[in-house]
C-alpha cells in the first residue's frame, strides 16, 4: 500500500506536476480568479494543504502544458474539495481560499482594486511601476534582454495597472489589512537605477497610513547609491530581496541577460550582503530558482544566503505561459524534495528564524518552515521547533508596533544627501 505524501512533500509535487480541474468543481463560485500577474508565478489555483504542524499554502499549476498531464484530479464533494492522485487513488482533502472581498472594490479614485494588487497566499503583492525595462531593451546583438523565465511584459499594463497612484495603493493595502493581511510586498523590475526612488513613497504611505510589515524587491542599487537602502529603513521598510535567480555564473548570463549586461551578478550579493549586515537576522532574502541550474548549484546558493543570516526565497522552476522557457519541463519533484530539506537544514543550522512574522503565507514558494514536513522527527527537530515557540513569542511585540502606522523619519519624495557607502 502506498504511503500518503505528506504537506510539502505534496505542496512539492503539485509545484512539479500541476493539478487538473474535475467538471464537478465550481471555482468560479469559490475560488479565487486565475490572475496572471508580475512575473507570471501566481497564474494558478490558490491552494490551501492541511497538516499538523502547520497548513500549507501553494499556488497549484493549471493552465500550462504540463499540467493537462498532472495525476492529480481536483474534485467537489458536496461542499469539500480533494485531490484525487490516480496513480495510487489516495484523496487529499484540501481549501479554497475564497476570493477576498476587496477585489470586486474600486478606489476613491475608481480603479478596480484588483487592478493594483494581488493576494499571492496571505501577502499583497504590488507592482509599482511600469513593465519591466529589460523587455524592451536588446543586447549588443540584437536579442532581447528579458529573463527567460518571466511574463511580466505581458502582463503589467495588461492584467494589471500600468501605474499605481499612491492613493489607490493605500486605499487597497488597507482593504486588505481589513481582512487580516499583514504585509505588502511591492516590486519594480528594471528602471535605470530609479528603482528605489520610484518605491519609496509607496513604502512610506503605507507604513504611516496603513501599518504594515513592507518588503521591497528591486534591482541592486550601485555602491555609490547603498544610502538609498538606509533611507528606506528610515521610510519603514522592514524587508528588502533580491533575486538573482540563478548561481551558477553561466546560467544566470544565459538566463538573465538583462541583468548580466546592466549590472552583472556580483551586485545582487554585494547588496544583499550589505542591507542584512543592517538589519535582523532574516530580514533580507536572496531569491533563486530550483530545477534549472545543476542542483549543486542551487544548493550552493542557499548555503551562501543563510551564512549571511538571510533568507532563502527558494521557487521551484515554473514554465509560465508565454515565456521564453514555456516548453521546458518542469522538474522533478523527487529532486525539489532534497532541495527543501537542504532549505529547511540550512535555516536551522544558521539560526535563521522561520515562521516568526505574523500571517505571511507566500503561495509561490516552499516557504522554509513549510520544509519543516521533510525533517526526521528526532530530538534535534523537537528542540528546533521550540526554539522556533519562543522566537515567536518574543518577536510578537516587535510585529505588533511594526502593524501599527507610524510617521517616517524620512521625506520619501525627497531622498537625502548621499552618505558614503560604508566598506
């Protein structure tokens, strides 16, 4: 007989698989819209596993090719929802997450709030600005720069407003705390070094009219420019990634070539290395990719990220629709497995603290306390996992102040003298 998998070993699999819809389900009822959105990773069905030591929040597969091939059967039960694996006929109760009601909204201003953002599991993702510049960039010899692996120049301006007035985004952060989301993510993609600039007074509004955990992704800023980082710390952020994607150096070139030929790779790493030195441990995550590059390599990656106290933001490959690598498989789901353990080890080897803020629950990723379904269940995992009790205990009035708005130190439309990078 076989074994059920557990959570992750579940969320893992649907991540490499995908899952097909049953005539039975009615999602347009219950679930949330299929939103193609930023990067293109959120494309699928919010999901929600149930499990013991926590549930589990994935973004499943639905539309791409590989998914019209997935063993895995999304079926209605009266009012309940399975998966149904027709290889071993094991079911999977699973949730819906219903769609909040803030996305049927408009603004003050009119715009439909699912215009402006996203939930992507419990977190609000915000793409600030314009598409990204390297889709309409070309190299020396012609060939776009866009990263193989993204869809957001289809998207952004398509699925999702162009631009985000500061008002509406206030107006849709603050909908979305209503119904208990406690942090606001916002990216920009490619700007020519504006990047920071262009996010600071989104952070600012949202930290002093809303009250929110804030993260930032953007491109790394030049040495010169690291006083933009400190500047943003004083405007409220409390977290900043950077996504370089790749380890190896040669697939990142191949991969990311817009981002080799403006900045090169060593810049994601000096910035990362320079803005966690700043703040708590795990406050800053460095964001890869899993079943492309050689597995050593990713592996490497999430050594490198945790021994600097980081976070690692670690995607399993998805060959989103109209991508560059559409038709590239998926990756197997026995190889992710090893990857999140490594995660989950690497996190617990360093002391980096996993599952400590408040209600954040990113569907795109095995997030690390996620991996925590892969550990033996040996003294070593039990002594983990109250540590991890008191960290929580002990960060919770830290979040709390963080979740209540506050005045910036900074003019976020009027960045300060440069200060000298520290060495």
């Amino acid at each position: 007989m076989v074994a059920p998998l557990n959570p992750c070993e579940l969320e893992i699999d649907l991540f490499c698989r995908g899952v097909r819809i049953d005539r039975s389900c009615s999602l347009e009822e219950d679930a949330r819209v299929f939103r193609r959105t930023r990067a293109g990773l959120g494309s699928g069905l919010e999901l929600v596993l149930p499990g013991g030591l926590k549930d589990i929040w994935m973004n499943a597969p639905v539309e791409e090719d590989f998914a019209q091939a997935s063993p895995y059967r999304l079926v209605k039960e009266g009012a309940r929802y399975l998966l149904l694996d027709e290889r071993n006929s094991l079911r999977y109760p699973v949730r819906i997450p219903p769609e909040p009601a803030w996305y049927e909204r408009r603004t003050t201003l009119g715009t439909p709030m699912q215009d402006v953002g996203v939930l992507q599991g419990t977190y609000l993702g915000i793409y600030i600005s314009n598409s990204c510049g390297y889709w309409w960039m070309r190299g020396e010899g012609r060939e776009a720069l866009n990263c193989a692996f993204c869809t957001t120049g289809y998207n952004v301006g398509v699925n999702e407003r162009v631009d985000k007035a500061v008002e509406d985004v206030v107006e849709v952060a603050a909908a979305a705390k209503a119904e208990g989301c406690t942090f606001t993510h916002f990216n920009t993609g490619f700007h020519g070094g504006r990047d920071l600039e262009m996010v600071a007074p989104y952070v600012a509004a949202v930290k002093e009219r809303v009250g929110q955990l804030v993260g930032v992704q953007a491109l790394p800023a030049r040495p010169a420019d690291y006083w933009k980082y400190d500047w943003l710390l004083d405007l409220g952020a409390n977290h900043f990634s950077f996504c370089w994607e790749f380890q190896h150096p040669d697939w990142f070139a191949r991969l990311c070539p817009g981002k080799r030929a403006t900045l090169g790779q060593d810049a994601f790493f000096r910035a990362l290395e320079y803005c966690q030195r700043k703040m708590p441990k795990g406050a800053c995550s460095g964001e890869i990719i899993a079943g492309v590059e050689p597995i050593e390599w990713t592996l490497r990656a999430i050594d490198y990220i945790t021994d600097l106290g980081a976070f690692p933001t670690v995607c399993i490959f998805r060959p989103c629709i109209g991508s560059d690598m559409e038709h590239v498989p998926s990756p197997r789901s026995e190889d992710m497995i090893g990857v999140m353990r490594h995660m989950y080890e690497a996190c617990r080897r360093k002391g980096i603290p996993i599952g400590a803020a408040p209600n954040i629950e990113v569907s795109l990723i095995v997030q690390p306390d996620d991996a925590r379904y892969l550990a033996p269940r040996d003294l070593r995992f039990w002594a983990q996992e109250a540590r991890s009790w008191v960290v929580r205990r002990l960060a919770a009035p830290v979040f709390a102040r963080e979740l209540r708005p506050r005045a910036p130190k900074a003019d976020p439309l009027h960045p300060p003298r440069p200060r000298p990078a520290a060495a």
